[in-house]
C-alpha cells in the first residue's frame, strides 16, 4: 500500500466529514469505491439547514447542474465493477410536476456517454404522507437508478429481497397439504377425455410429489377449455401440449422473480431531526445486492446517516459526507452505537 493510498483512507474510510462533497470528493482517487448510493436534497421541497446547500436553487436547471458536479466526481471515483445510486424526488410547480428525477437521469447519460442506467429501482411507500387532493393522487413511490460504467459490474441478485423468498416459501410449505386441489375439481369439470383426464391427474399426482419433496417451489396447470391459451407457442411448446394432451404443467423451480421495486414504509428516528431518513431496508437490499463484502460504500449526502449505519452492520467500509454539521454529528452518534463488524487497519 503506497503512502497516498494510506493517507487518503485514513481520512476518509469509516469516517463522517464535514464539507462540500464536490470538494470533497476530489482528494478520493480514481476508480477507488465500490458503491455510491445518495440521496441529495430534493429541489425546494424542505429546509435543511444550509442556505447555500443543493435544493435551494430557484431553477430545476440550476439544481441539476449542482447535482451532476457531484455526479462527475462521482463517475471518476466509482470502480469500474462498482455503482452509483441516486435516490431523487419529483417536485410539483404550478400544478404540474417538473418530472426532476427524469431530467436528472437523461442529462447523466446526456453528458457521461459511457455510463449506463441498468435499472430504475422503485421505492413504493407503504405509508405515504396523509394527504387528501381533490384532483390528484398522492405521490407514494420514488426512483433509485442505478449507473455503471462498465459490463462488468457486480450484482449478487440472489442476496435481494432474500427475505421475502425464504418468507413466501414458508408460506407455500405451511400449505402443501392443500396443493393441487382445485386442480383436480377443473380437471373433473373440464371436457377432456376420459383418456385425457387419467393422464391429467396421474401428472398432477407426481408434480405434487415434486412440491412435497422439495424439487421444486410450486406449479401452475393450464387445462384446454378452462384456462386461456398461451401467447405465441411453437411445436414441443406449451400450446401444443394444450392441444395434444388436454392440459399442460408449468413447474416453478423456486427462484422468485427479481423485480425493480421495493415496498417499505416511510422512517423517522427518535432523537434524529433530519427531515427525510433513508429507511434502512431499503439501503440494505441495495448494498447486499451491488457492493461486495468488505467494499467501500460512500454517500456523499449522507444526512441522519443510514448508509454509514447499514454498510457498517452489513461488513463494509463507510465513506460519508454532509454540508450540515448537525447532520453528521447526528449520523455519528447514531453509527457509534453498532457493534463494530469491520475496522480498516492500515
């Protein structure tokens, strides 16, 4: 390790600064960090402290300009298997919303022609601010997308939303004794053959072995006449089935569908009074799937200071940064009571 490695981890890794993140970003060399993920002050929607800090400007323009140089020290930093996540918030004027998570978005990739968006990961609030319009619908989500800059990125797609599988397949063993049933009633009322209908009930007899034993999550059975054909189908296809055998068995084989949304509620912190807290869920899922165990996970708008608490409860370095000092005195306190899991040693 070179002295200028050495030096700039010592000021900056599991350490909360005070600062200008553009600026501060600078002393952070290239391709060093394995994850940014932020949320920055959304433009004019709450007072958070700092006159001069982003959010504040009387033009959207003016704020994504301020934003994308952070952004741009950003991209310098990020390795190349690493990811930027932003987390920004829509903003309405004169009735109409600005669409400023969008603009942000395309001027990234207008001005950084080699990053690419790989997704944009929806925050659906499950407890929305209580708001009642007349003529319009409460907001209730928010958009997390993620850049990289290379095809190599990492992604451990298995570790997302780990919880909710292991939860749904509880749920599907509590119920086994129970599977198949309305299967064998359509297959009864269907106008299959007798033929047709023998085969039927001896597959689904040994698919719901399958399910019992473990060797596969679960199933679905389409049967002709009673369930609507598949789109498309080729020769050997499932539509074919249909039409050949009187029904067809689709086995899932257990992975869930990983989909771009995660639903969480809204959070506050007693004795933190930062007005809009990253809930903790949802940077945790996001750290387990796109940062590797012990990389470096910065938030240059780290506010109450979730990211700092979640990387370190997950085994990662920290990196955080905030124009507010009453923001990272909070954040310090708030990371100082985790247990300590990863220390960087020099």
């Amino acid at each position: 390790m070179t002295d200028k490695e050495i030096s700039w981890k010592n000021k900056f890794l599991n350490k909360l600064l005070v600062g200008d993140s553009a600026e501060l970003l600078k002393e952070i060399p290239n391709d060093s960090i394995h994850m940014i993920i932020t949320s920055p002050p959304y433009f004019q929607q709450r007072d958070y402290g700092i006159k001069e800090a982003i959010g504040n400007e009387k033009e959207v323009e003016e704020y994504i300009d301020n934003l994308i140089k952070v952004f741009k020290e950003c991209v310098r930093i990020i390795r190349p298997d690493g990811h930027i996540v932003f987390n920004i918030g829509d903003k309405y004027k004169n009735g109409s919303l600005l669409l400023v998570p969008w603009r942000f978005a395309i001027e990234v990739l207008n001005r950084f022609s080699d990053l690419k968006l790989i997704n944009v990961i929806t925050w659906v609030k499950l407890n929305p601010t209580p708001r009642q319009y007349k003529k319009r619908l409460v907001s209730a989500t928010e958009p997390f997308f993620d850049f990289v800059k290379s095809e190599d990125y990492y992604f451990d797609i298995d570790s997302f939303l780990s919880i909710h599988s292991l939860l749904k397949r509880k749920k599907n063993n509590h119920n086994n004794s129970k599977i198949g049933e309305r299967y064998f009633e359509l297959i009864e009322k269907s106008g299959l053959t007798p033929e047709q209908k023998k085969k039927a009930i001896k597959e689904l007899n040994k698919v719901i072995r399958e399910v019992k034993e473990g060797k596969i999550a679960g199933f679905r059975m389409k049967i002709k006449g009673i369930h609507a054909l598949p789109f498309g189908g080729q020769e050997g296809g499932r539509k074919i089935q249909l039409e050949k055998n009187g029904f067809t068995i689709i086995r899932i084989l257990g992975k869930d569908l990983k989909r771009d949304v995660i639903e969480s509620p809204v959070e506050t912190i007693k004795g933190i009074k930062h007005p809009a807290i990253f809930p903790e869920f949802i940077i945790g899922e996001l750290i387990k799937l796109l940062s590797p165990s012990k990389g470096i996970v910065l938030d240059p708008f780290v506010g109450s200071g979730t990211t700092a608490a979640v990387a370190k409860k997950l085994g990662r370095y920290y990196i955080g940064m905030d124009i507010n000092p009453k923001y990272i005195e909070y954040a310090k306190k708030r990371v100082k009571t985790i247990q300590t899991i990863l220390e960087y040693i020099v």
